[in-house]
C-alpha cells in the first residue's frame, strides 16, 4: 500500500505535456520554506481549513482537544478534512488509466511528487512498473535517497525532476534537516545516466539566493555538463497550509524579502536559466 495526499489531473508544471501528479505522503526533509507540510508526516492527518470558520471550538471539543474522525461531522462550515489516503498500486494504477489517452495525447504522462516518493520505494516501484509502455513516466524528488532506490527507480522512469537546494552540507542541515551527501551523490548519477531531467532550485531569501550558493551550485553543475536550470523563487504563500495542520510557520530568514536569482552566474557557467 502506499499513502499519497492529493493527486492533481491537469498539470503543466510538473514536466513535459499535461500531467496527472501523484502527491506521495511523507517526506525525510524538512525544509524552513515548505509550502506542502501535510506532505511531511506518512501518515493520514485531520487538517482545519481557516476559511470560514466560525472559533465555535466544537471540533476541537468533538476530538478531545484534538481534530478526529468526530471533529467532521460536527463542523458546521464542514472545513475539516482527513488528508492523506491508502491506496494499492493498483488501485491507483486504475484511477490513472482511463485518464491516460488525454494525458498521452498532449505528449505528458504521469509524475510522482510528493512529500518524497522516493521514500515509499516499493508502492512507487509497483505504480511505474505498471505504468510501463502506457505513458510518459516521472518523479519530482530531493534526491534524498539510497543509490540503490534511486537507481531502480532511474530505471523506471522517462524524466526526472531533481531539486538541489544548498552545497554546504552544513546549512543543508540546519535548513532541511538532512546532510546533502546522498542528494549530490544521485545527482551525479542522474546527470551521468543520460536519462532527460530538470534540475529545479527553490530560490530562498539570504538562505541558498547567496552569491557563493549560486556560483557553487553552477560550477557543480557545470562539472557534470548539465545545461538548464528552472528556478523558483520563494512562495510567499508558504506558511498558509501550516495553520491548517495546526501548526506554526516559523523561519529564520526574512519572507518578504524578494530573493536573487544571479542568472548571470549561471549564464557564465554555460547554464540556461528559466524562472518560473
Ligand atoms: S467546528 Fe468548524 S467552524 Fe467551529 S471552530 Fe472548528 S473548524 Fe471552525
């Protein structure tokens, strides 16, 4: 079984074509900057959309303090929600299917985002073994893996698209929680295996927009040969979903500040820049 979160029919954003993006739950980063929190936790969450609500404070007293199964039906603005869903790989493979003819007639497919769907290995393993010769297969992912999971799952896809966020290991670290170690490792295999990827930064205000980030993240790319890059600077909408879990939005850098992109670094270093 696996567990996903959302999937969305009609993506252009998500690589080639019109997508159908599987939202995979869970995720081993936490990064200062997510804008998917409920992506986070592998499990299913009761979440509170703010939108309408009256503070009546009856979900709240339904759940003991907390938001449960009881919580739904006594909203009356009907704003709470279980978020997240267990599914075989077939049954997902069903839902998917009867979309396939529009999907593959706009030259998309299917792309496995999360969360990190690298992090359910064997749910995704089945879903692109299936998917095989049906449609254009791919995953958006940290990168944050085995080399062995990330290599099987090289092998059963078309397109990649690969996030890198900071080169010192160090602020790696201190803002997603994880070493960077394995996600540059995969890099290199991804960047050497001929496979067609994007490799998209997430610009964040005075956290990885510096100059020395920039200029480290190019020449590492450049190492390798790669060519494009897609950034994306900082969602200002970023800590709106946290409330909805319950939880506070807190960052050490400043949000309103507008991030650098430094095309011209990149440029330099023979690197084209889309910003999206
Ligand atoms: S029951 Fe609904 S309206 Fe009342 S506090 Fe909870 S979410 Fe808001």
């Amino acid at each position: 079984m696996g567990a996903i979160f959302s999937v969305e029919e009609f993506s252009t954003f998500d690589g080639p074509g019109i997508r159908m993006t599987v939202f995979m739950k869970g995720c081993p980063l936490r990064c200062m900057w997510c804008h998917n929190p409920e992506g986070q936790s592998f499990h299913s969450q009761y979440v509170r959309s703010q939108n309408g609500c009256l503070h009546c404070g009856a979900c709240l007293a339904a759940g003991g303090g907390i938001l449960t199964a009881d919580s739904i039906s006594v909203c009356p603005q009907n704003l709470i929600r279980l978020c997240g869903t267990e599914i075989s790989p077939e049954a997902m493979i069903q839902e998917i299917e009867g979309k396939l003819w529009m999907l593959n007639a706009s030259g998309g497919g299917v792309t496995f985002s999360g969360g990190e769907p690298l992090a359910q290995p064997d749910f995704l393993m089945s879903c692109l073994d299936m998917l095989e010769g049906k449609t254009h297969r791919a995953i958006q992912t940290s990168g944050f893996a085995s080399k062995e999971i990330f290599a099987e799952a090289l092998k059963r896809c078309e397109y990649v698209l690969y996030d890198l966020k900071l080169m010192d290991s160090e602020l790696h670290k201190k803002y997603t929680g994880v070493d960077n170690r394995c996600i540059l490792e995969n890099y290199r295999t991804l960047a050497t295996s001929g496979k067609p990827f994007i490799t998209r930064i997430p610009l964040i205000p005075c956290v990885n927009d510096t100059l020395d980030n920039i200029t480290q993240t190019a020449q590492f790319m450049s190492q390798l040969g790669v060519t494009k890059v897609e950034l994306l600077p900082y969602n200002k909408a970023a800590g709106a979903k946290y409330k909805m879990l319950g939880r506070e939005y807190i960052t050490d850098f400043d949000p309103s500040v507008p991030p650098q992109s430094h095309t011209e670094v990149f440029e330099h270093y023979g690197i084209g820049v889309k910003i999206l």
